[in-house]
C-alpha cells in the first residue's frame, strides 16, 4: 500500500548524486531516527485476501489428525478446527520445513500416507503439523512442496518489509572512529523478545586478542550503539534449518 509521508520511520530513495568530485565514498545520513522496532505477535490481523486456499490434515497436540481448510495469506494463515478459529500472524522468527512422524495416531493409524511438513514460530515458542494426502506418493509430494514453497515465500515477504532500503558494506563511516575496523555492515532483525523484533544496523569487527564482535546500532548512521555481541571460540553460531529460512543465532541473540 501507499506509505504515509508523515512516517518518521520511512525510508525514502534518493535522487543519485554527481561523485566526480567526491574524494571520499558517499554517505547519506537515513531518513530516520531512532529504533525501528515492530510487533511480532501472532494475533494479528491478516491483510487483504489469501494468496491460497485449500484442504490439509492438521495433526494436532491432542493426537488427532482432522481435515481442515486452511488460507494462506500474505502474512499468515488461518484455519478453523473443533470449532474454533485459529489466525496466525507469520514473522521472520519462523520456519517451515519437512518432517516425518514415525508413530500412529489413535484416528488414522499409521502416518506412512502423510507428507507432513511443520510451520515453526520459534520466537514464541508455537508449531504447527501439517500434512498432505494424494492418490499415490508422488502427488502427495508434489502437494507438500507447493504449501511449504508458498507458505515459505509468505515468511520471506513478512521479513523484507520489516528492512529499510540498504547494502552491505565493508567501508567505514566517515569521521565515525569506531567504524574503522568493520569487516562488513548491514541491518539485521534481531529478536528483542518473545513479540517484538528491532530492524538494528550490524557491524562485524574482526578478532582482537581472544574475540570478534558484533555492534549493533539503531541505524547505519553509527551514532547510537545498541549493543555488542561478542564471539568468542565458545560462542555458538548456528543457523535455522528451514525451506528458505535465513534466521541464525549468536549464543542467546537470533
């Protein structure tokens, strides 16, 4: 939709600029002060219509797996089961991949029928089993990689709203001393919480004496730190295992 001009946490482009007579790399200041930060709690409401509907086996905490129909919108999802309507808000702490469940279910037996696939909202802790039947496996393949490509696609147009325009850099920050040493920088969406995400712009120093570090400031001005994330040969660094998924963590930080 439109962007409203008096928002103070829009990025607006910039015309181009002449550099034959600039000695030093260009840098604009950003369009906007202060901490970017956002909502990501699930109970939102979904915007415009869904990009998919359509029919899938909801295998559910209390061991029954029922037939529901879900709609995939460009933010999240609903479905309704035993009555009850379930929303879900998507955000970039999220993940959906394949799986497969080896147990029976007390309402269908066995699950060797099932291509299943699992939406993960890590962030809060919540996961949702989903699965697929067809006339013979590879139609029920086919079936589960549409859903999961799409619901992956929603995740991945969720998350790059959230960035303000950018690239990533390896050059300093004029007249900003800290700056001197980054090996690259850019924004990243850290997790401040269980329902809030901050759009922080990240610099990556290179190892001094026995660790590297992490600065994250509120935007690619430099001029107020966040905070530092040191990286130690203890620090475990790890990525989200998911279909286009492209979270990671820092020890507690992701």
């Amino acid at each position: 939709g439109d962007r409203d001009p008096g928002d103070a946490t829009t990025t607006w482009a910039l015309p181009e600029a002449d550099n034959e007579d600039i000695d030093e790399p260009l840098f604009l200041l950003p369009r906007f002060t202060g901490r970017l930060s956002y909502s990501i709690c699930p109970e939102q409401q979904m915007r415009g219509r869904p990009m998919r509907e359509g029919e899938l086996w909801f295998l559910s905490t209390e061991e029954n797996v029922d037939l529901i129909r879900i709609s995939l919108y460009i933010n999240g999802f609903t479905f309704l089961h035993a009555g009850q309507e379930n929303s879900t808000a998507m955000c970039p702490f999220a993940l959906v991949r394949n799986c497969k469940f080896q147990s029976t279910y007390p309402s269908v037996g066995s699950l060797s029928d099932f291509k299943i696939f699992k939406v993960s909202l890590f962030a809060q802790g919540r996961c949702y089993y989903f699965g697929v039947r067809g006339q013979d496996e590879h139609e029920a393949e086919e079936a589960r990689s549409r859903w999961v490509l799409d619901i992956s696609r929603a995740m991945r147009l969720v998350t790059q709203s959230l960035f303000p325009p950018f690239v990533i850099s390896c050059d300093p920050v004029p007249h900003m001393p800290s700056t001197q040493r980054r090996l690259m920088a850019g924004y990243l969406v850290h997790c401040d919480g269980s329902y809030v995400a901050s759009v922080l712009y990240c610099e990556l120093h290179p190892q001094c004496e026995d660790k590297a570090k992490m600065v994250m400031y509120e935007s690619e001005a430099c001029q107020t730190p966040v905070m530092d994330v040191y990286i130690t040969e203890r620090s475990i660094c790890c990525e989200k295992i998911g279909i286009n998924c492209s979270c990671f963590s820092v020890d507690e930080h992701q």
